[in-house]
C-alpha cells in the first residue's frame, strides 16, 4: 500500500494511480486498468493527493504571509524585485485562481478581482484566508475523475490553454503558491525574520544565519 502522509490514508498503488490527474499516468504491468478504475470508484477514500496537496501549501504560504512586518510592506531589496505587497497580492490572487479552477469548466484570461481595496496586511490576509476556505471545500468534494476532466483557460473567448483540471490545478496553483511563497521567504530572511523550514527533520545543518546586508533592514 501507499501512505499519504497528510491524512495518515493507506490506499493500494493502483488507486493513486488512478486518481492521478495526468490522463496518462503510470499504472503497474500487471494490473488491468478497467479493473483497477471500477475498484477505486466503488471504494470511498481521501481526496485525490494533488487536491490535499495543494491545500497544504495554502496553508503554509498563509502561516508565512502572517509573518510580514506590516512597516515593510512595500520594501523590496532590489528595483527589480516585487515588494513583499506585490508578492503578497500574487499570493491572494492564486489561491482565489484555484478556487476558479476546481469550481468552474473555463477561466477568462483577463478576469481578475478587485483587489484596490486590500490596502493593509489585515485586509490581505483576511481575503486569503477567506479563498483559502473555499479552495478547501472545493478540494473535499474533487475525485479523480473530476480532476481528469478537460479545463480551460481563454482570451475574448478563444482558448489559449487546454488541459486536464488537475494539471490545471498543478500548472496556475500548486506551482506559483510554491515559488512565490520562497521568494516571500527569502526575503523575510533579509529582514532578519526566521520563516518555517520546509523539511526541518532534514534540514542542511550548514544553513547560514540571515544575511545582515541586502539593504540593512530590519523588521
């Protein structure tokens, strides 16, 4: 069997298989996929990974959003890097983007919501956590089939981009949540702030101390 951390869930190999959101997913040789898809459909079990994973990077990315000296929004150590209130923006907005993902069969490139209002760190942070509850809820009631139905994103009504909704979910989600997120942290680093190791029980034991440079700031 196969353990998803997260949950605790034991689940043969076959089932992730077949939850996964990638049409062509790899399955074992010697298992006969119709067999494998009628057990996983008929056997109630968590949601598929790519949905509990993704939920699990929005709430650490909220966790480190929280950390932000809110004197320092607007500080950046560089021209050419976005401010801590870019990236924070960034942030709101791809979780609410996940949100449209798993609710909704197609996405309007230039739809975006208003956001002028989100002047202060509270005010961020309260509709993040407010997306990030319904991405939740979204996440709870996706199965893989779901994830494998087509999704896709257009422009004046043409489409720009095709794909699987989990591969959606991974491409416009998962992926920028993550990289956003350790630009956010290598920046909180310079300010002197300590940001939540990713993987702590197995951390390098030569990582070095917040740099004092990069502008001189500290929170």
């Amino acid at each position: 069997s196969w353990t998803l951390q997260q949950t605790g869930a034991a689940v043969s190999f076959e089932a992730v298989a077949v939850w996964s959101p990638d049409v062509g997913a790899a399955r074992p040789s010697l298992v006969d996929p119709t067999e494998v898809a009628e057990v996983a459909a008929s056997t109630p079990g968590p949601p598929p990974a790519i949905a509990t994973e993704v939920v699990t990077e929005i709430v650490r990315t909220g966790d480190m959003l929280r950390q932000i000296p809110p004197a320092h929004l607007d500080w950046s150590p560089h021209p050419q890097v976005p401010t801590l209130r870019t990236l924070a923006l960034r942030l709101v907005r791809i979780v609410a983007r996940v949100g449209w993902i798993l609710d909704l069969d197609s996405i309007e490139l230039t739809y975006e919501p208003d956001m002028s209002d989100l002047q202060t760190l509270d005010q961020m942070m309260a509709t993040y956590l407010a997306n990030q509850r319904a991405v939740r809820r979204l996440a709870a009631d996706t199965d893989g089939a779901n994830l494998r139905e087509m999704w896709q994103l257009e422009r004046n009504g043409a489409v720009v981009v095709r794909l699987a909704r989990g591969n959606a979910v991974r491409l416009f989600g998962l992926v920028p949540v993550v990289h956003h997120r350790a630009e956010m942290a290598l920046m909180l680093t310079a300010l002197g702030i300590r940001t939540e190791h990713p993987y702590a029980p197995w951390a390098f034991e030569d990582t070095a101390p917040p740099p004092a440079a990069w502008g001189g700031i500290s929170p």
